[in-house]
C-alpha cells in the first residue's frame, strides 16, 4: 500500500486506516476516490439514456429551489484540501463537485451490478459517491428531506430490481475480478471457500455456481450444519439473529433519547419511540436492553428466530432515510474539531435506529421469562431492502428458524427487550470500547445472551 501524502496546511486530520467497519467501504480513504473517479469515467464514456428514477431527482432539483440549493451545497462544502479532494499530483479531479456529475454517476451506477474489487472492495458504491457530501452541513438538511428520501427509495428499488435480473449476474462469476473468484474466496472471509460453505443452485457450473441473479448469490444460504443451534433445547438461551459484529448494548433504554448526540461511550442513546414508531409499544420496552450489531458486505444475510415463539403483529417497514448522517459525525460537529465518518453512517448506527428505512417485528416468545421483544432491522445507505417473507400475527417459527432477509443489503438490527429480562450477555456478543476497533462477528443461532432467573 502507498505511502499517503501529508495533508495540506489547514486540512483535517485525513483518516487514511480509520473506522471502515463491517467491510462495506475500504480502509484507505484514496480507494473510494478511485472508484468515485472510475465511475464517473465510465459514466461520461457510456452516456446512458437518463432513467425514471433519475429523471424524478433532476426534476426535484429542476423545480425545487431548497433542495437544488442543498444539492449545490453540499457538493461544494466538502473541504478543498486532501483528504477530500484528489491526492496532489494524482490527474483529475477524483471527487464530485456539481449537479451534473453526480446525475451521471447515479444514472451510471443503478443500470450496473455490484461488483467486486481485488484492491479495494466498495460494498456500497453510491455511499461512496455521497461519502462526504453526506457529512456536510446541506447534506444533512437534505437526506433529512421527505421528498429526497422519497427520490431516492424509487431510486433503490429500481436498483434493487435490477439486482434480480439476468443481467446482474454478471459480476458474479469465477472470472478474475468477479464475486466467485479465487481472488474473492482469499481475500473475503465471507466468501471463503465458497463451494463448502454456501449452497449454491449447480456447483457444476464453472462460472457462476448455477446463480442467476446478484440477489440469488447475495441471499444465499449456509450449508446444512455449518452454524449449529445454540441450546435448542433450552429456552433461557438467547440466539444471534444474524451473523454480525456486536456494535452496542444499552440498559435502562427511554422512551425518547437523543439519539443524535455523542454519549460517553461514542456512541448515540436509543430512542424506543422513533425506533419502534409506535408510542404505545415503545412504552412496553421502557427501562430495557438494546443489543446492535451490523452485517459485513461478504456476509450471511438472512436473519434467525432468536427465540421461540410467534409474532404478536404483522412485522411492518418503517419508512425513513438511507443517506442521513448526524452533525456528531460530521464537518460540523456540535463540539470538537471535523470528524466526518469516513465509513459514511458506520459510526452512526444508533442514530440511524431511529430515522432510516426499517423492519419492526413484534415477537411474543414462548419462554414467559422473556415475554414480548423486538426485532429491528435497519437498512444503511442502499442497502435498504427488509424482507419478512410475509409473515402475519401469528405465525409461529422455533429457535434459529430462518424468518427473514435483507435483499441487496441491509447491515444492522437491533434486537430489544423488556425491563423484566434480565439479560447475561456471552463474551463473543461483547461490543468493543473502542469503536474504531470492533470485535469478531458473533455466528448467527449461536448464543447471544442468557435469561436470568
């Protein structure tokens, strides 16, 4: 890796290792503006035909002087010193600075696939287009907006669909440079030996393991056996719903906090009510336990019953934000010097509890010692799509039965319970005190926590 370049005189401290948690942008802040750069190349060079969900965001901007002027702004607030304009001396320009481009760059990169990068992985290219802007001043007031977000839900989904089309394949495949590649399976500890770890349509096929669609792959499931059940037979034992890294466990949760605000740990309080959206239900849950932890862009995304027992609702989505970030995490904190997350909402993920795209299930566990809980899952940035398979009030599944996935992303969730749980939590489902430096995935059906007599 090449030595980085010192910053200008003025600059903010650059943040070249720091905080690229979960795997989904890369550690080094002058990859992203390769791939910012090698998109917009590849835009301008295609001239692709301008499509609907496009379209609706240009019109916004056309016929909406606040948001054109947040736009505006917030691509031209990102700071001119390096890190967050081009490394000195490295040709054009790397990063995008008017409307224009970042038009072609959006419409360019939701007619392509995911697709997978040997030097530096980018799980999720359009964060990395609004990496910074988001840590503005104006791109917090404008993914704030209903009518931006409303934009950019279409604007997903649009992309979320092509994911499941023939053409979309086309990145996953065996060939160098492709999701399947040896390349891939050495370097991604989600993708380790993949053939043994993963079921897969046809692992007689050479090239693309019998997948016929990027959210086939992404959706994929375990091998039977591969992540055995923790206590089947026990029910004060707690399963991790996911296969993800603990990010935060909160006691003595409120009905309504500030999650928008730094506490002592670096991290933001839990908000029941803008969590749950749902005053009476939030009620329910005040005094108790949060557990957070996120997903990594290689990984398992389907989640598991953590408990026994039946839905006490319809699991529902809460519609919300994907590119909303605090002031905490930002250019502009509130107090303290510049600190922009250069993970995009990484560091953020208490707040994005409250405000962003999410799944909320209602579970009504069998074990009487843990009663009603919640299952949150959270959409980060475009990976925004909470699938329930269609489940109603009622429906019933055992412990690490699979009840749901997130499709083309999804990368954190919150699982919460009552005052009355009284909760011991396993070592591995420790959160780190260091937030930069989180700890090893906990397994998903592997034990989480155990109710306490």
């Amino acid at each position: 890796m090449p030595v980085l370049p010192p910053p200008k005189v003025g600059a903010t401290p650059p943040l070249s290792q720091a905080r690229r948690i979960g795997g989904w942008m890369p550690q080094h802040p002058a990859r992203i503006q390769d791939h910012v750069k090698e998109v917009l190349r590849l835009a301008l060079d295609a001239q692709l035909p301008i499509v609907q969900p496009i379209k609706a965001l240009q019109d916004l901007l056309a016929h909406n002087p606040i948001v054109y002027m947040l736009f505006t702004e917030m691509l031209t607030e990102v700071p001119t010193v390096w890190p967050y304009t081009e490394i000195p001396g490295d040709g054009p320009r790397s990063e995008i600075r008017d409307i224009d481009h970042l038009i072609q760059a959006l419409n360019y990169q939701i007619q392509s696939p995911i697709t997978f990068n040997d030097s530096a992985q980018i799980g999720t290219p359009i964060n990395a287009i609004l990496d910074w802007p988001m840590a503005t001043k104006a791109g917090f007031a404008a993914f704030l907006r209903d009518d931006v977000n409303q934009v950019f839900k279409n604007m997903l989904n649009y992309w979320g669909n092509f994911h499941t089309t023939q053409a979309s394949v086309s990145t996953v495949t065996t060939a160098d440079g492709g999701w399947l590649s040896q390349t891939a399976q050495s370097e991604e500890s989600g993708l380790a030996n993949f053939l043994q770890t993963y079921v897969v349509p046809d692992a007689n096929d050479p090239v693309h393991y019998g997948f016929t669609s990027w959210d086939q792959f992404f959706t994929r499931d375990f091998q039977s056996g591969l992540r055995p059940l923790a206590g089947p037979d026990d029910p004060n034992i707690i399963t991790s719903a996911t296969e993800s890294t603990p990010f935060s466990i909160q006691h003595n949760v409120q009905l309504r906090d500030t999650f928008w605000v730094k506490n002592k740990d670096q991290r933001s309080n839990y908000s029941l009510v803008d969590m749950l959206g749902d005053a009476d239900l939030a009620q329910k849950f005040v005094g108790g336990t949060v557990y957070q932890a996120f997903l990594s862009a290689d990984s398992y995304h389907n989640w598991h019953a953590p408990v026994k027992g039946a839905y006490a609702a319809d699991p529902r989505i809460v519609d919300g934000t994907y590119y909303a970030e605090p002031l905490m995490w930002s250019f502009n904190p509130d107090d303290g010097p510049p600190d922009p997350d250069v993970g995009a909402d990484n560091l953020s993920q208490g707040y994005i509890s409250a405000v962003a795209k999410r799944g909320v299930a209602v579970i009504q566990a069998d074990n009487s010692a843990i009663g009603l809980m919640a299952v949150v899952m959270i959409g980060m940035a475009e990976v925004s799509s909470v699938d329930f398979f269609g489940k109603k009030k009622g429906d019933s599944f055992k412990k690490g039965d699979k009840i749901g996935c997130f499709h083309f992303g999804g990368s954190t969730h919150c699982l919460i319970f009552g005052p009355n749980v009284k909760l011991e939590f396993d070592p591995a489902a420790q959160p780190s005190v260091d937030i930069n430096n989180p700890p090893p995935p906990v397994h998903v059906r592997s034990a989480l926590a155990t109710v306490l007599s």
